[in-house]
C-alpha cells in the first residue's frame, strides 16, 4: 500500500461515524465552534476515496495502449 492509501485507512477509523461524540469533546476542548456531524462524514468518505480510488500512476498503467493495426 501507498502512502496515501495508509492516510486513508487513517481517515476511515478516525473519522467513523460512531466516533462523533468523540470529535465534539475534542472541539469544546480546544474552543472550537465547529459540530462534529457535519465535518466527520465527509473526511470518512475522504478516506474512502484515498484508499479505493487509484492514483493517476495506477490509473495510466492499465489504460491499454493505442497500438496500430499491423495489418493495415
């Protein structure tokens, strides 16, 4: 795995909807006026998408190539 793909698995068991509880203690600690429910669903789908979505390398390397016809 890529180091993106490890920052993913990171986003995904931190920011996992049950943890939300968790993420509003953490904000009224550090006088933060954000709620919790909006911002952990997103960052888990962030995660989501770095661990299952293909970087532009991986992408590129299983487009076939546009080879000629050599019968043509």
């Amino acid at each position: 795995m890529r180091g993106r793909n490890w920052v993913g698995v990171a986003f995904i068991f931190l920011f996992l909807p049950v943890n939300v509880p968790l993420w509003d203690m953490a904000f009224e600690t550090f006088s933060i006026d954000i709620v919790a429910v909006f911002i952990t669903p997103l960052l888990f789908l962030l995660g989501i998408l770095l661990v299952f979505y293909p970087s532009r390398k991986d992408k590129i390397s299983t487009i076939p190539s546009n080879r000629t016809n050599e019968e043509e």
